[in-house]
C-alpha cells in the first residue's frame, strides 16, 4: 500500500492519463508543503469556497502554500494564485496507521478571486452515496509511472467505481466512508503525488485520493465526501 504522499515524500501521480485542457478543471489546487524536517512535498488539492480548500490529512506539513489556476506549474502562469493556508484543519479521527478520515481542510490567508482559471466544484449531498459501475475523473500533477518523473502540466484519467469486494484486501477498507476506485491495473490510476485531489462525477466531488497500491496490483481507495459533510459545513461555519 502506498500512500499518496506529497511528491518528494512519495505521493500519487496520474497514470495512463491525458493532459488536460488547460483551465478545464479552474477547482484544481497544488499544494507545496514545508514537511517538519525541513523536506517539502506536494499534493493536490481542490477548490470549495473561495477561503477553502479540501485535500487529504496525510498532506499536513508545517506549513502549506497553495496554487490555484495552474496547468503547468514549471511556469508563472498569469492566470496562477499563490495563497498559504492560514489554518490546517485536519478531520479529528484521522489516524495515520489505518488511514482512515484522510481529509483536511485548509483555510486561505485570503479569498481566492475567481476567474475563468480559479472557481469551486460542488460537494454531494449527505445522501448522495456513489454507487459501484459510474465512470468519474481524477486529476493531478503526480508521477505517471512507477519510475516516471511528476507532470509540470495538469493530467487526468477516467476510472470506474468498483464493488467494495474490489478493495476487500485492503485490511481496514471501510465502504461507508471511503470509495472503492479503479480497475486490479497500472494502466490507469492514481499514484505519487496526486494525493488529496478530487475525485470528479459529473461535476461534483465525490471522493479525496488517499493510497493505493504500490505495485498496482489493487484499486486506488479515495476518502467518501458525503460521510463528512456534516463536519466540513461545522468547519466552514466556524471559519
């Protein structure tokens, strides 16, 4: 199992993807993490209101800076925001060693301005639970290979929502708040560096990569939005 860590810390990439039409997906964040050591990293990261992003809690660090409005971040795009996350609030259940309520919230220094380069994506409903058999997107900046470099442009790839026997190798796999993503193939998936990005159905955000595979032999496990919600709009009331 691997977690997808932020770049550099070993974190998920997109592979077998497509690069993405720039400013297609204005959601999308990339996260620069400062870890405790001193090491930095990244991860993804997506856009819900203009002074909040969601991610993964395993892409906590010291200090986070986000860019929003990327597409290839090698680049000072003009459409690009920098902002550093003025709170980390990572979900009171997290534990790292079953990697479980992997999700965080970050609070911007500032509202992001939207554009056409920068806006939010809609999170389910409570009771919008995605079911086995959909086709969704996920996107990021990671490795696109085992022994690949991470992508200076935005990537995305097509993976379908398996049964939750699909994940049952996965000890502590729990259907009710994670999603099963992705078939038993590194042809397609998730992997380092694409951590905390958004798992997209229609429109909306459904699921938060959190692990997979190492070897690619099982599907990626992304955190279920819909469990959480009711924490996420405590967090966002609270501001």
């Amino acid at each position: 199992m691997a977690l997808l860590l932020p770049s550099g810390a070993g974190a998920e990439e997109i592979i077998g993807g497509v690069e993405s039409r720039p400013h297609s997906r204005p959601y999308m964040a990339l996260l620069e993490i400062t870890i405790e050591n001193g090491h930095t990293g990244s991860c993804g990261g997506f856009l819900i209101n203009p002074q909040f992003v969601m991610t993964a809690a395993h892409c906590k660090g010291r200090e986070i800076t986000v860019i929003l409005g990327a597409h290839n971040v090698s680049k000072r795009e003009s459409t690009q925001q920098k902002i550093k996350a003025e709170k980390l609030i990572v979900h009171p259940k997290y534990n790292s060693s079953d990697c479980l309520h992997d999700i965080m919230l970050l609070k911007l220094q500032q509202k992001a301005d939207l554009t056409r380069a920068v806006n939010v994506i809609s999170l389910p409903s409570p009771s919008d639970f995605i079911m086995p058999g959909i086709m969704c997107w996920a996107a990021g900046w990671g490795k696109t290979g085992v022994n690949e470099s991470s992508s200076d442009t935005l990537k995305e790839v097509e993976l379908k929502i398996m049964d939750k026997k699909a994940c049952e190798n996965y000890s502590n796999y729990n259907n009710s708040i994670q999603v099963c993503v992705g078939g038993p193939t590194m042809s397609k998936s998730v992997y380092m560096g694409d951590s905390g990005g958004p798992l997209v159905c229609a429109g909306v955000a459904h699921g938060i990569v959190s692990f997979t595979d190492l070897y690619g032999k099982l599907p990626s496990v992304f955190t279920r939005i819909s469990s959480y919600l009711s924490w996420i709009n405590t967090v966002l009331k609270g501001k």
